[in-house]
C-alpha cells in the first residue's frame, strides 16, 4: 500500500471514532473534558502533521496550484496533495465541531439539539457551521450580541 493510500485509511480510521465519541459526550459527562481535548486538540494537531509530511513527501506538480479549477485539479491529480487536502478538511471540520459542541455547552443549548449539526459539520463542513449559527439564533438570540470581553 503506499503512503498517501495508508495515511488517508489511517486518518479516515481515526475521524469517525472522534466524531462518534463528540456526538455522545454531552457537556455534563465526566468524559466529556477529554473527549474535547481529544477531538478539538490532540487529533486535529496529529491530522496537522499528517498534512505537512504529506505536502513535504509529494512530488512536484506539473501546473498545479491554487489560481484557477484547473491547477487546483492538476495539484489534486497527486495522490499526496490529494491526501494532504482530505487530511485538511478531517482536521478543520473536527476543530469547528468540538468549538460547536463546546460552545453550546456554555450557551446551554441542549445536546440532542447539537447532535445533528455535529453530523452535519462531519459531512458538509460549513453548512454545519450554518447550521449552529442559526440553532444559536433561534434558541439564544442575546449570544450572538457584541459584546465587550466576550467570547464570540
């Protein structure tokens, strides 16, 4: 198996059991800590590394790059890059999901009603970051405010 091939079924092998263990670990669990500390810290700075030895270890593209579809399809065309992207969206949808579910812990937002924005943020990204924005917006409109010295 190659590299990208076993890095990509290894990071893929470690997102769903961090996005399960989010979905079932409301903010009064005792586990809970760690599971924030686990999928908000500890794997999103693995997947980090993951990226950078994945973009050091890819062979130069021909024409690829990040000014037009058709060198952002000439850079994915790599298997590295490819894999480095993937590893990209697993670590940054993880990060936006624990601050999600974290951040409804501190609003009181109940966690059944979080759930399916953490499914939605695993598979769609920013639509789950939509999705929270207007979950928030309904259930506790005074927190998206501005206000001095809080946190958004």
């Amino acid at each position: 198996m190659a590299l990208p091939d076993t890095v990509f079924a290894l990071a893929n092998g470690l997102a769903l059991p961090a996005w399960i263990a989010l979905a079932v670990s409301p903010p009064s669990a005792r586990w809970t800590r760690w599971t924030w500390l686990a999928t908000g810290r500890l794997l999103p700075l693995a997947f980090a590394l993951a990226y950078v030895a994945m973009l050091l270890a890819s062979p130069p593209s021909n024409g690829g790059g990040f000014g037009s579809i058709a060198e952002v399809r000439a850079l994915f065309a790599i298997d590295h890059a490819l894999t480095a992207g993937w590893i990209h969206y697993l670590a940054f949808d993880l990060f936006v999901g624990t601050w999600i579910a974290q951040r409804a812990g501190e609003l009181g937002l109940p966690h059944l009603a979080i759930v399916p924005v953490l499914a939605l943020t695993f598979l769609f990204g920013p639509a789950g970051l939509l999705a929270f924005f207007v979950l928030r917006a309904v259930l506790r409109p005074a927190s998206l405010r501005p206000v001095q010295g809080a946190r958004p």
